[in-house]
C-alpha cells in the first residue's frame, strides 16, 4: 500500500530518493534525509493537480513526517520541509498535521488555514455516542462495546419515537452514485470554486478505492439529492468502526445546504450511525449551527504553504473546495 501511493498513484510515475532532494519535477516528489548515507528521514509526497480559476497549478499533498526514533533530535524533519517548500510546488498541503508539525510549518513560512481546521458532529442516537465517546477517552471502549452497547442502543430506540431522523418529511429525492456519477457531481457543483482539485475517472476511483479501505468493514455511501429537475446536492460518507458516520465530501447549492443536511442526517440514522462527524466547509456553517451540531479546532490540522498570495487568499476565505479527498486525510495508513 505504501508502494502504491506514493510510487505507483496517477500522478507519480517515478521516486526521487537522495539526500534530501530538490523536487526537480512532479513525477518525482517524495523526499528521504541521509546522514552519512544512511536514510533516516521520508517525506512522502502525492502530486496533484489542481486550478486556480481556470489556471492549472501543482499542489503537494505532504504526508507526516517519518524518522527513525534514534535520529528525531536531528535537523531531519527541518531539512525535508525545506526541501518540499522550495521544490517548485505552487502550494504544498497536508490535512493530517499533529501540533508539532504546526509548528515547524509556521517556523519555516507555511500557515494553518483555520476554516479547514474545524470539526464539527451531530449526535443521532445521542445515549449510545455519549457513552461511547466518554469510554473512547478513558481508553474502555472495547469493554464498552461488549457489555453495554446494546443497552444504550436499547435506550436510543425507546426515545426513537422524537428524533427528526425517524420519516424523510417530504425530502429531496435520493439516488445512489457510482464512481462516475460522482465524478459529474463534483465537477457540476466546483465549476465555480475558485480553488479546486482536478479529477478524472480513474484517479478518483483510485482515490475512493483507498479510503474505502480506511474501514473495509463498512460500504461507503455516495448519494445526490435533486428537487424535480434540479440537482441541489451530494454527500459522500463511510461508517467508522465506531459507528459514527465519517463525511468525506459534502456539497449543495447555496438556497439548498439545509436541506442536503437534512437529508444526510436522515440516510446516516437510517443505516445505523449514532453520529455523523466531518470537516468544516464554511457554506454549512450556519446550518450545521442551526441543527445543533458541535465544533471544535484542532489537530489534525490543515497546512498550507505558497508563494501565490492569490491561492493562500482564497484558502483563507474558505472558497477552496478542499474536501478530505483533495489532502492525506483519504490515505489508509492516516487514522
């Protein structure tokens, strides 16, 4: 799996290894660090391709920093981000950042795009995700899971009878998606994003086929919502093992997102999810508010770096479209 991502994704066609090296071009972007020839530092690295209007760009989806334990004193990680920021990339970005890596990219010039950086989750069966998530803090949840899961899923059912979830209250229409249908969806409702990844069918079938695998259990659902003739919007999420429905992308037209909030509120409760969990994208902001979600921010966070003042100000205003499909959250390994 390591292999196939950054070795052997649509956009990599070869690996540079060297100490650490310039990018020299964009079919070779991870990096290694040797010291006296011995590699004790990899900065892995996923090229896309991405527009800025209608101008194409690269950007570098950066993983987090590997080093061997001994070597973690050295200047390893230093020198590899300074190696990705001065490659030729026209921005470079993770979304899986800790607080330590935060802080080396401020140190060396890049910035956290706050807006992208806010969770947010709206409890559906709220007994069982509160007990669940208070064991999950006290490092109990397995002994959780077997003893008293049913009991609280008992509880959740008794009180069934008031959640919203319960009747779809004449909804939007719903459709299942496949992979190119869901292509034609993120096209449509981009098109006018200032900052967008570019996709075509095979890269993100590759792409969906990877974070499937983040929860091999579970099928991913891909649905779009239309009102007559008119399509207001799609979602895209998975059920984590913990049962909370993980959002990977969401989007819907501006006079719709409530109602697509609705509807995907409703489809989660329906397939079992006790809460439903995502990212921040600032055209919900108001309606996730309206419907009593709650938010946080925090690691992981979401890096940028660029020399472009237009990109960073577009990712400041929170205009890119930068779902968890466009970063390293998607990757298997970043749980």
């Amino acid at each position: 799996m390591f292999n196939e991502i950054f070795f052997q994704n649509p956009w990599t066609q070869s690996s540079a290894v060297g100490q650490p090296v310039r990018i020299r071009d964009h079919h070779a972007p991870s990096l290694v660090y040797q010291d006296r020839g011995k590699i004790i530092g990899f900065l892995g690295v996923v090229p896309r391709r991405m527009f800025v209007h209608d101008k194409p760009i690269w950007a570098a989806i950066s993983t987090q920093f590997m080093v061997e334990p001994d070597s973690r004193g050295t200047l390893a990680a230093v020198a590899l981000l300074k190696a990705l920021f001065s490659g030729g990339y026209d921005l470079a970005i993770t979304d899986g950042a800790n607080s330590v890596s935060r802080k080396l990219w401020e140190a060396l010039g890049g910035s956290t795009a706050h807006l992208y950086a806010i969770h947010w989750v709206r409890p559906l069966r709220p007994v069982t995700y509160g007990i669940t998530a208070l064991a999950r803090s006290r490092g109990r949840v397995s002994k959780l899971n077997t003893i008293a899961h049913p009991l609280f899923r008992g509880v959740d059912r008794l009180t069934a009878g008031w959640t919203p979830f319960r009747t779809r209250n004449h909804g939007p229409a719903e459709t299942d998606l496949d992979s190119r249908q869901l292509l034609a969806c993120i096209a449509g409702f981009q098109a006018e994003c200032p900052l967008r990844t570019e996709y075509d069918e095979s890269s993100l079938d590759w792409i969906l086929k990877l974070t499937i695998e983040k929860s091999p259990a579970r099928k991913m659902r891909m649905v779009s919502l239309s009102d007559g003739p008119r399509t207001i919007g799609f979602y895209v999420y998975y059920l984590r093992r913990d049962l909370t429905a993980e959002v990977v992308q969401l989007s819907a037209l501006v006079d719709s997102a409530g109602r697509v909030l609705d509807a995907l509120f409703r489809d989660a409760w329906r397939h079992g999810a006790i809460a439903v969990s995502g990212r921040l994208s600032p055209l919900f902001m108001q309606e996730l508010s309206d419907r009593h979600c709650s938010f946080r921010m925090g690691s992981p966070w979401t890096l940028v770096h660029s020399t472009d003042p237009e990109v960073l100000n577009i990712i400041s205003r929170g205009e890119a479209a930068l779902s968890r499909l466009d970063a390293e959250w998607w990757m298997p390994f970043n749980l």
